[in-house]
C-alpha cells in the first residue's frame, strides 16, 4: 500500500485525508460503475449493466488512470460529492466514514487482503458490460 498512516480511516475526517488514503478507502466493489437511470418520478434506479472500462474478471477498473479520457462522463469522487450522493450505495466506504461508521469486515482494510473482495460487489453471472447493443433502462434491478 503507497503512503497511508496507519488506521489512518479511524482517526481522519474524508477532508483530512491525502490523496494516497483517499484512493486507499475504496474497496473496488465496483457498484458505484453500476449505470443508473433517472425514472418519471425522478428517483434514480440501478442498473446491472457496468461501465464498458469495468474488468468484470478482475474485479477493478480496466484502465484507472485513464479512465476520464476513455470514459468522459465517470465521475470524480470527491467530498462535495460524497455528501449528496445518496445512489452511492450504502456499503461504500467513503459513504461510511462521512457518515462516522466503520468500514464493513471485507473492506481490504480492515481485512488485510483484497482477497477478502471476491465474494464481494460484480461478478460475471450477474452483471454486464456495457455494449452498444444493451438497453440500459432495461436491466434496472433496484
Ligand atoms: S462504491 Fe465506493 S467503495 Fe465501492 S468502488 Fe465505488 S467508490 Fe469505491
């Protein structure tokens, strides 16, 4: 893990934290890749159809670094952001700590290992990949 202090998510509010810890609070869950669709009513549904730069096999982001340049309308998140995004889902960890809740057992850091992400968020079986010829607003699941 790059420069983070130790238990540095127990102590620190999100504003306090570099850069490093922040990228380090995420645990790759990838549901925040999910698409949503705004519904009639104005109230936003998930979608299982992922970012088509989500690696559905490895779990992550296929190209991180790069991803506002392949995909220009992902999100930064961002503290401002965090305080309003009520889609994010309730078990992401920048949601927890705004909120002052632990990180949940599975979070790599409080496990140790991102192994313990396995079970956890995307998997083939039950989401896809975004392609030119899926419908998002008919894969919304919640
Ligand atoms: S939902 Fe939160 S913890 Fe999960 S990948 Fe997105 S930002 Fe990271």
């Amino acid at each position: 893990m790059k420069n983070v202090a130790k238990d540095f998510w127990k102590t620190k509010k999100l504003e306090e934290m570099t850069s490093d810890e922040w990228e380090a609070l995420c645990d790759n869950c990838g549901l925040c890749c999910l698409h949503r669709v705004i519904l009639d009513d104005d109230s936003i549904a998930m979608t299982c159809v992922v970012c088509k730069n989500y690696d559905l096999k490895n779990k992550r982001c296929a190209d991180y670094k790069n991803r506002f340049e392949i995909v220009p309308e992902c999100i930064k998140l961002t503290l401002d952001k965090v305080a309003i995004y009520d889609w994010l889902p309730s078990t992401c960890a920048y949601r927890l700590i705004y909120q002052n809740l632990p990180l949940l057992s599975w979070h790599p850091l409080i496990s140790g290992t991102i192994e313990s992400m396995l079970n956890i968020g995307l998997n083939e079986r039950d989401f896809i990949l975004e392609s030119d010829d899926i419908e998002i607003e008919d894969h919304i699941i919640d």
